[in-house]
C-alpha cells in the first residue's frame, strides 16, 4: 500500500460502513422527518386545485376553483386514485368521502355541472379554506395532530375533542413506563451486576449466562413465556391459589395490562442495563474500596461514597440505554399490555399498518425522536453534573 | 417478507437476498393470507391441488390484513405478492386505489351443476376487482367451563356482567364489536348502520362499550383471541368462527359458538397489480374459486363457501356448523363493508383513542 | 498548631511498653497446601519505621493484607497496639494505608479525600476543616484543595495519598510500594518527604517494597522476606555490613560470590580454597568446619589492590571498566570464570586499572564472609 496515502485508505475502508449507515440508517430517519411536515400526496391528487387556491383570498367560495376541482375529481377518477382521494380528504375532515363520491358519481353523469349545485356542501367556505391548507405539501398539521391538537376551518389552533385526545397521555404514559422500567432494572440489575463483579470466574459465567438468556430466544417465545407464567390460569395465580393467598375469583391481573408490559420489559431490556454497568463495575480496581475501608469507612458508607459514585458512569449508560429503548418498545405491549400497557410506538405501528396514516405515524416518530435525543443530550449532562467529572 | 427457504443456515442470507427481489419466479406464484388455520385450510384444498396439477409451486405470506404492505409494494414497484386473500373493506378501497387487476367474472369457470359462474357465486361475492372464497362469521364465542349454570345465548349477554361474570375478549379492531354494541342495546338489525353512522349513534355504542371496557381483554390476532378463550383468561370474546371452530373440533377445547346475530363477512382473492406473473395468478384464482375447492376447504375450516354449486358437496355434520347453516344463519347480519370504507377512518381512530384512555 | 497536633499524632497504646504491631505464629496459604505467609513471629515498636523488603511472590504483599484486614489469617493472631484484630474487618482497625497507585477517589477534590476518614469517624465539621488545612500545609500543597486528583501530577498525588492515612493519627500506618508508580527523580523526593513525615508525626509505618536502596534509606528496621519467612530483620547497617545468608547478602547490596572449600576454620574465622587455587580468609557465619563448601560474600567497594601472592587475595582479569563518577566499576574475570566486580573510589592519583591487565585484589578477613554453598 502506498504510504503516501494511508488517510485515503482508510476513507475506503470506513465507506462501506459509512454507506450502510448512510443508506439503512440516516436515510429512513431523514425520511421520516420529511414525511411529517411534507404531505404531497393531496396536491398531487389536485395539482389545479391547488394551483387555484394559492392565490384566494379565503373568502366566500372561489368560482376559479371549483373548475379546478372539477377537473381533478374527475382525472383521479380516471386514474383510479378516486379512493385514495376521498380517504385523505375524509381524514381531514369527517364526511368528505360521501361528498366526493357524491360528486364524482354526478360528473360521470353530468360532466359540466356546478359543484355548488351537485351538492351543498360546496358552498361551505370552510370547505375551501380546509382544500386551500391540504393542498399544500408542506403542513404542520401532523405534528399538531401528534400533540392532540387540531386546526379549525379558520386556522385557529384547538385541542382535540375528548374522546380523540390520545397522544399526550399516550406519550407520557410511554415516558412514565419507561422511567419505570429503568428504575426497576436499576434496582433488580445492580446487585446482579455486582454479584457477577464480585463473583469467581464459573458462577460470573453462569450468572452472565442467565442475564443473556433472554437475548437468546425470540420475543415472541419471552412473551408466550410470560403469558403462560402470569396470566389469570397461569402458574404465578394458581400457586397462589393453591397456596390460599389470593382467593378463587381474586386471582390477580398481572398480564393483559400495565403490569404485564412492565414485568415483561424489565425481563426484556435487564440486560442492557447490566451489561454496562458490569464492564464498570470489573473495570473498576479494588483498590479504591480497599482503600474505603482502610480509612475506616464501614461498608455502606463505602457504597455510597465510593463505589455507587464510581459505578455511576455505568448506571447512567445503563439507565440511559434501557430507557430510551423503552420509548420505543413495541412488540411486548401488543403482545402483553392488553389495552392499558399499550405505548406511543404502538399507535406509530397503528397508524403505518392499519389506518395507512404515514404523516401521523411520522410526526409522532418525529416527537420520539426528538424526545430521546433531547435525553441522550441532557442527561449525560445532568448526570455528570450530580456526580462524576473525573 | 418471508419466503420458504431451505433449512440451512448457510443459504439464510442467500435466500434473503433472492427473497427481496421481485418475486415470481418462472413457475411459483407468492399468496399473502391471513396464516394458522386459515392459510392451512386454503394450502389443503386448493394451492396444493393447484400445483399438482399445473406444477407451479405456490409460496403462502401470511399478514394481518389491511393494505398497508400491498400499497407500499405498488407504489414502489416491487410487487412481491401475486395473490392477496382480502376481506371486502380493503377490497373496496385497495380496487379505488388501483392496487388490484380487474377480474372479468365471465371468465370464471361455471359450478359443476353447470350453473354460469355469475350465478353460481351469492350475491356479493363477485367484485370488479376480486372474487370470494368464503363466508366467515363474526361471532360470539365463550369457555364452557367459565358459565357452569346459564350460558349465555344471546348478545346481551356478552355485556351483562352481573348474570354472566367474567372477563370479555374484544378486538382492537372497532369491525363488528360496534354493531353488536348497539344492537346489545336496542338497535335491530336493520337500523345498525343506519344509527351507526349519526354521532349521537356512535357515542351510544361507544357507551355500550364502556359498560365492559374494566373488564376487556383486547387480542389483535384470530390466534391470540382462541389463546385467550382456551386458557380460560376470557369468558366470553368476539371471534372468528372458524377459528373457533378448528378449536373445538381438532383441539377439543371446551368452546362454544353464539350464533345469534353473527355479522358475517367474506374473503376474496384479488391479483396485485403490477404482479410480473397475471396470467398464472388469474389462472389460479380461477381454479381456487371454482366448486370443488372451495368444498373441500369446509373439511379444514369452518367457513361456508360462496358458491352455490359447493353445497351438496359439503358432509352434513360440518354442513351444520358453517356460518351458512340454516339454523346459523337466523338474525345475521352482513357485514357492511361499504359504510365501514365511508366511516372508518374516523371511528378506527376514535377506537384506538378509547382502548389507550 | 503544628506541635499540638503532632502530639496528637503520637501512637497511642497500653502503655509505653506495649508493641504498636505483634504477629504470632501467623500462617497464610491461599490453597491449604503452600504456605506464602509460614509461621510469622515479628514485632514493630510504636513510632518504628519497618520495612518488608523481598522479591516479587515472598509472601510481603499477602502479609500486608492480612495486617490490612483484606485477608485472613490462616493461623496465628495479629495484635496492633495490644489489641487482638486477626478477626476484625479493615475497617475497625483503625490503620492507614498508602497504595501503590494511590487510589484516591476520582470523584471527590484533594479536600474531600483528606476529609474521608475524618467523615468516617464521625468528626465535626469544623475540626475537619481545620485537619485538612493542617494536612495540606505539612505536604505542601495548600493551594490544592479544591483540584480533582486528576488534576494533579503523580507525586503530588502520592503526597496526598500520604497525608490522608496519616491525617487521623491511625495506630499503624501501611504503605504497599508507595513509590512504584514514580519515576526515578520523584521517587528519591518522595523518599525525603516520607522520612520527614515520620520524622515529624512518629507514626508507626509498615512499608513494604522490593527496592533495597529504599529500604535501606527509609526504615528504622528491614526484615528481608524469602519464601514467606523473615530471612534476617535488623536496621539498614546490620543487613548491609552483617547478612547472615546469602540470600540477604544477595539481596542487599551487591556482592561478590568466591566459592571454596573450607581447608581451616574456627569459631570467627576460616580460610577457604577457591577454584584457582588462591586461599581466602573470611568470617565464619556458616559455622563451617574443614571440608564444607561455602560460598564468600565480599562487598565489591570493600575491595583493593594488592600483590600477586599476597594472603586473601585473587589473581583477576580485568574484563571492562565503567566510569560512574565518584567510582568506577571494573568488572574482572577469575581464572575460572568467575566475575568479580570492584567498584573504585575515582580519587586522581589512584591508578586505575587497563582492560585485559591481570591483577590482584584483596580484602579483610572481616569484610568477607562465609556462608553454607
């Protein structure tokens, strides 16, 4: 190789890295983040529309346009992008669907005839002032819906009604499992993490063992697992049956519901809050606790001046780890929270699998994403600051 | 998506890398269904008799339904599955979005009776855009056990606690769940939709739902619903019927069907447009959906078939325990598919607001 | 202030006679079979500066522990300052320890780590306050209270890791290889630090290292360890001028090997025959009597020139000299090979020595000595 160029080389030996990354990584994000605030399929749908609508001033209903609109319905009509249509545009405003095949069924009859005379609704001004703000590509209207809230005809922001106000609650909810979970496996997972420090060599490689057994079956297999130990017949409730601790019909619900999804991603994400924290923890020389009580400390004092503090860089990567993973779990809570222990990512899956709607699953993927890098920029941070600079 | 592969773990990547390319190999044809006992009862009765036959090997997909996977096949021009078994909601909006072949039903071949094809099929089960295979049912299901004195008969019943104690399965999809809610409280049959569709309807079914929303458990697949009922941690759930049915009969489970206003829907198979393979897919779908086949899927699955002609083919004992069956079919109610297209964005999404609230 | 508080300091005990450090018959084996620590008997005086000097694996580093409290005894009982602690954790033993790589908190500033085992004794605030200021005046670092350890360079660290075992007059003070992890230059400033910090305060410190020239230059006392016994314990002077094995002669300093067969002997002295022939006078320390092999120990400085033929003395060749300032170093050869080195005071007017001149060097009876071969 030539020695003139070693920088060179070694550009060419990160590039596939930087490519894959590039390509199945940043570019999906990117992605995501165009997708909710940039909307186009509508004003592809209506280009004339759209092109007539720039220009009105938002007031009565614009003669101009309904030409234009005419001539949409009917070319999407021809194209079969009819239904496409009618689904975006009823998203936007509840009811629109009826008015568009109303429409386009009367154009195929009549193809010159007015809009305001095919149906009534037309001459809604609302209506036009909706059709002049969805035409346009670029919207705010996903991120506002992703924080329950709603844009009225005239362009005054409003909370969601009650009965559709879900993403707040359901975003904090998410943050509060997640802080949940990674208190729990603060507190389950630093004693193990200090057992395997503190153990010899066989019992830390079957107590490494039995951390990573979860990281060796499938999800599915944990859950099934858990369903069949934690639900109303399972093994957890008839013990206790058996054993007359909780009564025949007072057999506790510890699956299908908050508790469930909690118990489940602890087992689940445990070892990426041990697994830092260990490396810390067999990273860390003896000499330091030696030195603790050497000076008198008693123990306890030595954890909590010494060793807590100077673990604590594994807590934090630990803690960090399991929480933002928990912001984004989704296949336990469909799995095993029932209706209460559903999270945020469950409605983003919702809503790119089951109602098609790819802006509102990006804008709520936008606010998670902005969530958990706020974290993981603050909270190293934070924590430095509570604790440890060395 | 998941195509066959060798069990060698070596040739996993390779299979991967074959897999994400365009399907439609010179002689196999990729069906997505809806999988479990479903997919095993078409598998049976027509994808293996077809590739005796005809030698084209058939690779089966399973999914969860809705058109979120197809349409973004389509759009990108990567067409992966030739074949799609639909429920008539996405049949409707995927044949509007153009993410289906338009099947010319004269092209069909007649039933053995020699009835044409387009009368062959019940009304209903021919679309521009895809033809029926079967008749399932929305039905009520519960665990035997769960009611040792009075069963429960009747929709009423699934919202009454106090006389019928115990948790209740309900869907996280609102199909279904929303007529039973009002006709539990009052609405006939015929009126369902009709008040469905006013909001002051709506917030009475949804009410309806509240009486049994503390105790609901909510299964998002047909497998997790017969899980939930065999493991006795529901009482009393809203099922599929074959699936229920295939417990009852092959697993011997203590189920039983509530037949009482069932909701009944169909399945249909549509060709993906853009498939690289039409010809053959249309071929199968004429094989697929003619009267034998669709007779002999009744001995793998409990869902009647939509011709005509199939029905003196059918043994009388499972005959009985069809959807289709006279003594079944009393006070049912079709699935209206064309209102769910119209309303259900707006009442899935306030669904999905009540189950997280 | 300094004075008050240097009295303060000064070991407590039962009395004056009462022994800062007792080990008795104290065993240590890791595996039930190999002793590292074999039967231990050994007595530091409060206010005695002891040093464990041996080769890596002679047992220094698990005695350590033990008086530490890191490890049990497998046998035999340890009193500091008349109190039985064999069985007491580290923590109750009220000693302090300097480690090899200083093992100051990272997270706490210089002050917070001087503060620790006042905290840990349940002092009040201001006593504390006033302690530290004391302490980081008497190592020199009064400005530095407030730095993180990693602010600072090695040596002072090692003061400070100094200052904070002795800051709460501790019984006993254990310091394992405290200058290890220094180079050569700061090693000998620290040297001088210890010396006046002992000379100072007069705690009891159980030093423990491998280097023999701090040994020799630091302790009141040096036991030599081999094999997990205490080969010779006496002050620097005894173990240089009067090693009673070879292994001690060996270790301490450096010295010339003759051997030979004893041919006359008394109580005091015996001449040996080496190899070439010559005949040597030396001390009898092996008790030999005629016919035993020994081995002669003879300091390489103690040596001078002679005639060919004279009594004591050895016919060499001289293989190389090195000149290193006040002596010079002339490595030479005996006529069976073996080396003989000579270290020579570089005076002017003594002559020195050419490479490949045979000459002879001889020396007193009284600084050679015979030991068993």
């Amino acid at each position: 190789m030539n020695a003139a160029s070693p920088s060179r080389a070694g550009l060419a030996l990160v590039l596939p890295l930087v490519a894959f990354i590039a390509i199945a990584f940043l570019a999906p994000i990117a992605t995501m983040l165009l997708r909710s605030v940039h909307d186009p399929e509508i004003a592809e749908l209506m280009p004339r529309t759209r092109q007539a609508l720039i220009r009105w001033d938002g007031t009565g209903v614009p003669q101009m346009a309904t030409k234009a609109v005419t001539a949409d319905l009917r070319e999407a009509s021809a194209t079969n992008r009819i239904g496409r249509l009618a689904q975006r545009l009823n998203r936007e405003r509840n009811g629109l669907r009826a008015l568009i095949d109303v429409t386009v069924r009367h154009l195929e009859r009549e193809p010159d005839t007015e809009l305001t005379r095919i149906d009534r609704g037309w001459s809604d001004p609302d209506l036009w002032r909706i059709l002049a703000r969805v035409t346009s590509p670029w919207t705010g209207r996903h991120l506002l819906n992703a924080l329950d809230v709603t844009v009225t005809a005239d362009g005054a922001l409003v909370r969601q009604e009650e009965a559709r106000r879900l993403y707040v609650d359901l975003f904090l909810r998410t943050a509060w499992v997640a802080a949940l979970v990674t208190l729990i496996c603060a507190l389950l997972g630093y004693p193990y993490a200090y057992a395997m420090a503190a153990s010899g060599p066989s019992l830390r490689t079957l107590l490494l063992f039995l951390v990573l057994l979860p990281f060796w079956t499938s999800l599915l297999v944990r859950a099934t697992a858990w369903i069949v130990l934690l639900q109303r017949r399972g093994v957890i409730n008839e013990g206790l049956v058996a054993m007359g601790l909780v009564s025949e019909t007072g057999r506790l619900d510890l699956i299908y519901n908050m508790t469930g999804t909690i118990i489940v991603m602890v087992h689940v994400l445990l070892p990426f809050f041990v697994l830092p924290l260990y490396s810390v923890m067999a990273g860390l020389p003896t000499s330091y606790v030696r030195a603790s009580a050497s000076l008198g400390a008693h123990p306890l004092r030595t954890f909590a001046r010494v060793y807590l503090p100077l673990t604590y860089p594994g807590v934090a990567a630990g803690g960090l780890l399991v929480f933002i993973l928990s912001l984004g779990y989704y296949v336990t809570p469909a799995l095993v929270g029932g209706r209460t222990g559903q999270l945020i990512s469950n409605q983003i899956a919702f809503h790119m699998q089951r109602s098609l709607n790819w802006g509102l699953a990006a804008a709520l993927g936008t606010l998670l994403l902005l969530a958990v890098l706020l974290l993981a920029l603050t909270l190293p941070r934070l924590a430095e600051r509570g604790g440890l600079r060395a | 998506m998941v195509i066959a592969c060798p069990k060698v773990s070596s040739a996993a990547v390779l299979c991967l890398l074959i897999a994400s390319g365009p399907a439609s190999a010179a002689d196999a044809l990729t069906i997505a269904s809806f999988g479990g006992q479903y997919t095993a009862s078409q598998s049976k009765s027509q994808y293996d008799p077809f590739t005796a036959s005809t030698g084209v090997t058939i690779k089966s997909v399973d999914y969860n339904g809705g058109l979120a996977e197809l349409t973004a096949q389509v759009r990108s021009g990567t067409v992966n599955w030739d074949i799609v078994d639909v429920e008539l909601q996405d049949l409707d909006r995927g044949c509007a979005d153009g993410l289906f072949e338009k099947i010319d039903p004269a092209q069909l071949p007649a039933g053995s009776d020699g009835v044409p094809a387009i009368k062959d099929f019940v009304t209903g089960s021919l679309h521009e855009c895809g033809v029926g295979t079967v008749i399932w049912s929305n039905v009520l299901a519960f665990s035997d056990p769960a009611f040792p004195d009075a069963k429960p008969s009747r929709i009423e019943d699934f919202f009454d606690l106090e006389r019928f104690p115990g948790r209740r399965g309900l869907p996280k999809r609102p199909h279904a769940i929303l007529e039973w809610a009002l006709m539990a409280d009052g609405v006939t049959p015929s009126e369902v939709y009709r008040v469905l569709a006013k909001p002051e309807g709506l917030d009475r079914a949804f009410a309806k739902l509240d009486t049994v929303k503390d105790h609901a458990v909510f299964w998002e697949t047909g497998a997790q619903m017969i899980q939930l009922l065999a493991d006795g941690e529901v009482a009393l759930s809203a099922a599929y019927n074959g699936r229920v049915q295939s417990a009852i009969s092959e697993d011997a489970k203590p189920l039983k069907i509530i037949w009482e206003r069932q909701i009944w829907n169909a399945d249909y198979y549509a060709v993906v447009a853009g498939t690289g393979a039409k010809e053959r897919a249309l071929d199968f779908v004429r094989f697929a959906t003619g009267t034998a086949p669709l007779a002999a899927q009744t001995q793998y699955i409990a869902y009647g078939p939509v011709r005509r002609s199939s029905q003196p083919l059918i043994a009388p004992a499972i005959a009985a325990t069809l959807p289709t069956a006279p003594a079944n079919f009393n006070n049912a109610l079709a699935f209206d598919a064309a209102w769910w297209t119209a309303h259900g964005d707006a009442i899935n999404e306030r669904y999905a607001a009540w189950l997280v609230q | 202030m300094l004075m008050k508080v240097t009295s303060a300091l000064a070991p407590s005990g039962n009395g004056p006679q009462a022994e800062a450090l007792v080990l008795r018959c104290v065993d240590k084996s890791y595996d039930g079979v190999t002793k590292v620590v074999d039967a231990l008997d050994l007595d530091v005086h409060p206010g005695e500066f002891l040093t464990i000097l041996g080769p890596s694996g002679s047992g220094k580093t698990s005695l350590l522990m033990m008086l530490a409290g890191f490890e049990p005894p497998s046998a035999g009982t340890i009193e500091i300052g008349g109190r039985d602690v064999s069985r007491l954790p580290p923590y109750k033993r009220n000693i302090g320890m300097v480690f090899q790589h200083y093992a100051l908190f990272p997270h706490l500033t210089v002050g917070e780590n001087l503060a620790y085992p006042l905290q840990a004794r349940g002092w009040r605030k201001s006593e504390i306050t006033e302690r530290v200021a004391w302490a980081l005046q008497l190592i020199r670092l009064d400005g530095m209270r407030d730095r993180r350890p990693a602010q600072l360079s090695g040596g002072q660290q090692q003061r400070i890791a100094v200052a904070r075992a002795l800051i709460y007059k501790p019984q006993l003070v254990l310091m394992d290889e405290p200058l290890g992890a220094l180079d050569k230059q700061l090693r000998e400033q620290m040297q001088d630090e210890i010396v006046r910090l002992h000379r100072e305060l007069r705690p009891t410190i159980v030093y423990v290292t491998h280097d023999q020239s701090e040994a020799l230059s630091l302790s009141d006392r040096v036991a030599v360890f081999e094999a997990g016994r205490i080969a010779q314990i006496g002050t620097p002077s005894e173990l240089y001028e009067a090693p009673r094995t070879a292994f001690v002669a060996g270790f301490i300093g450096e010295n010339n090997r003759i051997t030979g067969m004893v041919i006359a002997a008394n109580t005091e002295f015996c001449h040996v025959r080496c190899a070439d022939g010559a005949v040597l006078e030396a001390r009898n320390i092996a008790d030999a009597r005629i016919g035993d092999r020994v081995s002669l120990a003879v300091r390489p400085e103690r040596l001078r020139p002679a005639q060919v033929g004279d009594g004591s003395s050895v016919e060499v060749e001289v293989a190389d000299i090195t000149y290193l300032g006040e002596v010079s170093r002339v490595r030479c050869r005996m006529r069976d090979g073996t080396e003989i080195i000579w270290k020579l005071p570089n005076c002017g007017q003594s002559a020195r020595p050419e490479r490949g001149a045979t000459i002879a060097l001889g020396f007193c009876r009284e600084d050679a000595r015979a030991f068993a071969a």
